[in-house]
C-alpha cells in the first residue's frame, strides 16, 4: 500500500514564476524540501493511526523521495520488507483455516476433500483502511503547508540573493 504526494503542473504553475528567478538545482532543491517536509506530516498521521499489535506495521511506514528532471514525489508506504502484510490489512483478507488459499484466490482443497480439513476459508478479515483514511483527512492541509512552506523558501532565498547583490 503506497501513497505519493507531488504538485501537478498546474499546482506549479502559481509558483513557477518565483522559482524561474532561482537557478534549476536551487529550485529543485526548494520543492523537494518542501515535499520531504508534507511526506513526513503525513508519515507522521500514518502512524498515528495504524493498528497497534506490536508495532511493527507502524514501524513500517516510512518515507522514500523520488526525483526524475522537473518532478519530484514522496511515497509514503509500509516497507514490505518489515511487515509484508500491511496490504492485508489494509484491505481486509479472506480467514482460512490451517492453510493458504492459491494465487487465483481459490481455496487448495483439503485432503479429504470435504469442508473440514486444512485451507478452509472459516471467515471474512474486514480491511482497515488506515493510511487512505489517513491521507484523505490530512491530503488538503498538507498540499496547501507544502506551498507555503515552497512561497517561504522563495522569499528566503530571494533575500539571500538581494543582500549578496548589494
């Protein structure tokens, strides 16, 4: 389970003026600041609202950025390699008993081939949807601190290139 968070081009556009006065690598530097800062409140939120069991879903959510030349994201996700099953929780599974159910999501028959031996499903795991409940509550606020926080950095910088121009 993966979530990303950017500035569409359009989002961009009402800020593009200011950073076209900064160099591209100070730009960039600017939104992926800006970016890190908003994947981290939202990392911040995840946690708060995951399952607590023994805290290794919550130790899994973790922040990765991602640059390609004019787009920068963060994903905010559970690492598979801590808690695998995150995706399981969050959207819920089917309960079986002694066994697993097939990658085509048919039950292995038992051995002797009735209902009650070992891969029965006995019941329903309803989904948890922590981190898009999560991401749709904190989504709005976080986008709107990032361009703040981006407009912040762009008076800042302007006023470091203003003194060194003096």
């Amino acid at each position: 389970m993966n979530i990303t968070i950017g500035f569409s081009k359009q989002e961009l556009a009402k800020i593009a003026k200011s950073l076209k006065k900064f160099e591209k690598k100070q730009a960039h530097k600017i939104v992926k600041k800006a970016i890190r800062k908003g994947s981290n409140k939202i990392k911040s939120a995840m946690r708060a609202n995951a399952p607590k069991e023994d805290g290794t879903l919550k130790k899994s959510i973790k922040v990765k950025m991602r640059s390609k030349p004019g787009f920068t994201t963060g994903r905010i996700g559970t690492d598979p390699r801590v808690f695998p099953q995150a995706f399981l929780v969050e959207f819920g599974h089917k309960l079986v008993l002694g066994g697993t159910i097939s990658s085509g999501g048919r039950v292995r028959p038992a051995k002797n081939n009735d209902r009650t031996g070992k891969g029965r499903v006995i019941g329903q795991v309803g989904p948890n949807p922590f981190g898009r409940k999560t991401y749709a509550q904190v989504k709005g606020p976080v986008i709107e601190s990032a361009r703040q926080e981006i407009l912040k950095a762009i008076e800042l910088e302007a006023a470091k290139l203003g003194a060194k121009n003096k």
